[in-house]
C-alpha cells in the first residue's frame, strides 16, 4: 500500500454556486463527518429561496465570491 493515503486532512472545502440550502451540501456533509471523521468548510452561497439571482451582475459577483470563499483557505 502507498503512502497517499496516510496524510491528514486538516481542512477540506465543499464549493458550490448553489445556495447551502441547495445543491449537495446538505447530503455530503453528515457522510464527510460520519464517514471521514471531517467537518467540510461550506463555501458557497447563503440559504436562499430561490435557486439563483435574477439580476445577471449580482450573479457573477456572488460567482466571483464563491471562488474567493474555496481558494482563501
């Protein structure tokens, strides 16, 4: 068996453009912590009652906020 597998994770991101209340964070992270013993940093956008904005501006600033969010770690 090799090596790769050993590491420690110190921290793991779960990155989606859907909202927290959306996409696949709520069914990934209780696994991640049950199965893997990690607590995944959400970066994404916050719980909304719609799918995605309206106004295409605000949109790509939330995109762009997204990828911020993943990479600042």
């Amino acid at each position: 068996m090799n090596d790769c597998g050993k590491e420690a994770i110190n921290e793991f991101v779960w990155s989606q453009e859907e909202g927290r209340n959306a996409g696949a964070w709520s069914f990934v992270r209780p696994r991640f912590e049950n199965a893997l013993g990690i607590s995944p940093v959400f970066a994404g956008r916050p719980e909304m009652a719609w799918t995605a904005t309206a106004i295409g501006e605000h949109h790509a600033k939330e995109a762009e906020e997204v990828i911020r969010k993943t990479f600042e770690v």
